[in-house]
C-alpha cells in the first residue's frame, strides 16, 4: 500500500494558537508514554562517542512544541555536553509555544529550504516531520539534511503499519485528545514508511543513509554531514 496523501488539519496554515498548542499539549504527551525520544539520545550518544567533545550544536527541523530539544537539553546536563539548540518550524505558533514551556533554544520561524546554505549544525534532527512531506519535497530534504549538518543527522519517522494506526486511532479517542490529534494520527500512520520507500527515496537523493527499525513503530533514518 502505498503512503497517504491525505492532508493532515495541522499542516492548515489557518489553524488557531489555541488549537495549535492544544495538539502540541497532546503531542508531546504521545511522545512521552511511546517512549519517543529513546532512539534519539541514543544517536547523541554514539555521535558523542564516534567524536569527544564537551558541546554540540543541534538544529531541530519541524521542532514543533520543543519537547524533543527539551529531551536533548537534559540529556546534555546529564552527560557534561554543552548544547546549543535550536528549533526550526514555520508556524507563527511553535516558538511561542515552546518558549512557554521554558525550552532552552533559539527559534528559527521559516520554511527549512529558506535556511542560507551556509548555516550548519554538529547535528540535525527531525522527529515525527518527515511524513507530512510528499515524495518529491522528502527527496529534497534528504539532499538539505547533509548540507546543513556537519556531523550526522537523523529523521525519526512513523511504520506504516496496521497495528500502529488502530492503536493511535483507539488510542487518542481513548485518552479524549485534541480533535486534531484524533483527525491526524492515523492519518500519520498512513503517510508513514516502509523499508522500501527509504531505501527509493534515499537512492533518488542520491544520499548514504541507514534506515533501522526502532520500537514503537518507528523509522530511524540517519547519514553523515556534508563536508
């Protein structure tokens, strides 16, 4: 079966703060309990490990409420590595968001592909961003994500698969999320990814990435930077 191209209420540029912070709220409370951020401090480690140092810059495409750059923060204080975030998302609304939850970044509020070629990072992350992109703009990001990382980056996506779809769609009616949440997580699901696609979309880029299979569900696609 082939990826969704259903749109998603979220990708509306005319949503309303309230909705918007509202299906943050139960965004990051759906990344919490599936353990979301795991497969992510565990790339930091290895890319801390592979390279020592004492700091490491993190751009966070798609970054959303900051949950993830949050994450990021803490597991920086807890191993003695300096971070230096920050957050790249073109709602009006996600800086404020994040900056209310006390996310310790600095914001970028664009479209990625505007970013100036020479801004680059140690590392570039995107969780949960990827599948609200077609083909041809993923192709394209996947040839940005070495241009602007200079280290490794990493794209933390959803299986499509039928098991994750029921559980988000039981799930979300279950714990009474945002309508929004309820109306886009399976459809998440559905605009998700199989083995296959990264392997096509990846060749089509003509980029080296890794694609792993990590629990709950989930794609962990990662490369190395550009020079």
């Amino acid at each position: 079966m082939p990826r969704s191209q259903q749109a998603e209420i979220m990708d509306d540029p005319g949503q309303t703060e309230a909705d918007f912070a509202a299906a943050l709220r139960d965004l990051e409370t759906l990344n919490r309990i599936t353990f979301a951020y795991a497969p992510l401090l565990r790339f930091l480690d290895r890319v801390v490990a592979a390279r020592p140092r004492r700091s490491i810059s993190v751009l966070d495409v798609g970054a959303g409420g900051g949950d993830a750059l949050r994450a990021v923060a803490r597991w920086g204080r807890d191993r003695g590595v300096k971070t230096e975030l920050w957050g790249l998302d073109r709602s009006p609304w996600a800086e404020r968001h994040a900056m209310a939850k006390g996310t310790p970044a600095r914001w970028i509020t664009a479209d990625l592909f505007d970013l100036p070629a020479e801004r680059r990072f140690d590392v570039v992350i995107c969780g949960l961003f990827a599948h609200h992109l077609d083909d041809p703009t993923l192709v394209r990001f996947l040839r940005w994500l070495p241009a602007h990382a200079r280290d490794r980056w990493l794209i933390l996506d959803l299986h499509r698969h039928w098991i994750p779809w029921a559980a988000v769609w039981a799930g979300t009616r279950l714990m009474r999320m945002h309508p929004m949440v309820s109306h886009d997580g399976p459809i998440s699901i559905a605009r998700g990814f199989k083995r296959e696609d990264w392997k096509r979309l990846a060749a089509e880029a003509g980029v080296a990435a890794e694609a792993r299979w990590v629990l709950p569900f989930r794609w962990a696609v990662e490369g190395p930077g550009g020079p």
